[in-house]
C-alpha cells in the first residue's frame, strides 16, 4: 500500500511556522507538525481538524540530532511519506559573537544550517514520487552582514545560497525549491533572541500570515526566491548596489540600538 503524501512543517508550534500550517491546511494537504512543545502542536492540530480538515500528525521532537531519522520514523507509524518539506524552525541571537555563549551559537549553526540541510535532502525520492518540493524559511538577513547577529546572518546566507543551488539540481526530478525570505516579523522570535523594542519600520515589517501565504504560493509556482512586500524587495536589490562597508556600518548601528534598547 502506497504512503500517504504529507507536508512536514519544522517549528509549527508559533509564528510563521503555525500560520504556514493553516496556509497548507487551507489548501486541502495533509499535514505533519514537528516541535518541541506538545501542547501547542496539539492544540494546532485540533484547531486545523475543526475546520474539516485531516487531522494533522504531531511529531514532538528536539531536531537539532538525528531531524530525518525522527521524522521517518514517526512518518512511518502512520504510513505517511514527506511530499512537502517546510523547514521553519530556526532561532537567532542579538549580541557580538566574541561574547555570546559559544554553545548557544553553535546550537545555532546546528538547527538553522545542518538540520535544514539534513532535511532538505532526506526524503528527496518522496518529494518526486508526489512532485512535491522544499520550502526553506530563510530572511533578508541572508541578503547582508550581520554584525551584533554575526552567526544568525551567516546562517541565513547559507540558507539562501544552499537553497537556490538546490532549486536548480533537483528542477530535472520534477522537485520544486523556493527559499522563503520575510523581513521583520512580530513573532517570539524577537524575544528569543533578545530584541527589544520596534523590530522595523513599519514599512518593512510583515504579518506572519501574509508571509507564510507569500511563501506558499511562491512555492507552488515554483518561484525560487520569495521576498514578501515590495519594500523588502527594494532593500534586498539595494543589498547589491550599495558599498559593503556602507552595509556593515548599517547594521551594525541598526544592532546597537537593539543591544541597548535590551540593556536599558
């Protein structure tokens, strides 16, 4: 008996990753929801089943060690195979690299690059079996150095950089890749990283629903890079005319702010 298609959703549990969820659900697939936080998985699985939906799959788990093997297996149990991959989960750091906590950043490094990798790559034969895709949520972040977020940017470039390579390999399988790259987003993301304050101007700053909409449709037109609202657009084609020391000097201000809005 052939397995049944999923979208797998990384971080489902807040923000762009829960609104990414209902997006999918909206559209009639078949979900399976990854975080660490149970109570909030299930209380989303329920909400999504209350629309008539299928009721999604909540796989609880730490990823950032052995993400395909957790996924497969949970999968398996209930004869579902990846059609979809949305990797969501990911979170940053405020603050110089010289004096944030080593452990924490590289903990960084290990979700927000390996296990995004590792997980675009699992479950390539399913993907093609179902003519399905990747979607990775990276940031504009990736489209600039980061000072005062040094690791979290770094991450992000890969992210761009990795997915857009991918988006030309895995075209000749039938697989779409579209990198999902959302400016400012009230979400608890700003908390876990330690920002303070205004995230953005309002200009720049996006809901996390219409985000996650942008980054589903953009994935199923097979847009490789989806940058959400077209001011964010602006800056990412500014990112490749300005003079790099101006950026660098502009974010690194930008940062500052940041750092002592937190300390105040």
């Amino acid at each position: 008996m052939a397995a049944r298609p999923v979208t797998v959703i990384t971080g489902a549990s807040a923000g762009i990753g829960v609104e990414l969820a209902r997006v999918f659900a909206r559209h009639g697939h078949d979900l399976a929801l990854v975080a660490r936080r149970e109570d909030q998985l299930r209380a989303l699985a329920e909400e999504i089943a209350a629309t008539g939906a299928a009721k999604p799959i909540v796989i609880v788990a730490d990823l950032t060690h052995g993400a395909a093997r957790k996924i497969s297996e949970a999968l398996t149990v209930h004869g579902a195979e990846p059609q979809y991959m949305v990797n969501n989960a990911g979170f940053g750091l405020v603050g110089a690299a010289a004096r944030l906590d080593r452990d924490e950043q590289l903990a960084m490094i290990d979700l927000n690059v390996r296990t995004l990798t590792e997980l675009s790559l699992a479950f390539v034969d399913s993907l093609a079996r179902h003519k399905g895709g990747v979607l990775n949520v990276g940031s504009m972040a990736g489209f600039l150095p980061g000072p005062g977020m040094a690791v979290y940017y770094a991450t992000k470039a890969f992210v761009l950089s990795f997915s857009e390579a991918l988006s030309s390999e895995l075209k000749r399988r039938d697989i779409r890749v579209t990198v999902l790259c959302p400016g400012p987003v009230p979400t608890e993301f700003a908390e876990r990283a330690g920002i303070s304050g205004k995230l953005a101007p309002p200009i720049l700053t996006q809901t996390a629903g219409y985000v996650a909409e942008q980054g589903y449709r953009g994935l199923m037109q097979g847009h490789r890079v989806v940058i959400p609202g077209l001011a964010n657009k602006f800056v990412t084609i500014l990112t490749r005319l300005v003079p790099h020391q101006f950026l660098l000097a502009a974010v690194d201000a930008r940062q500052s702010k940041r750092r002592s809005a937190r300390e105040t």
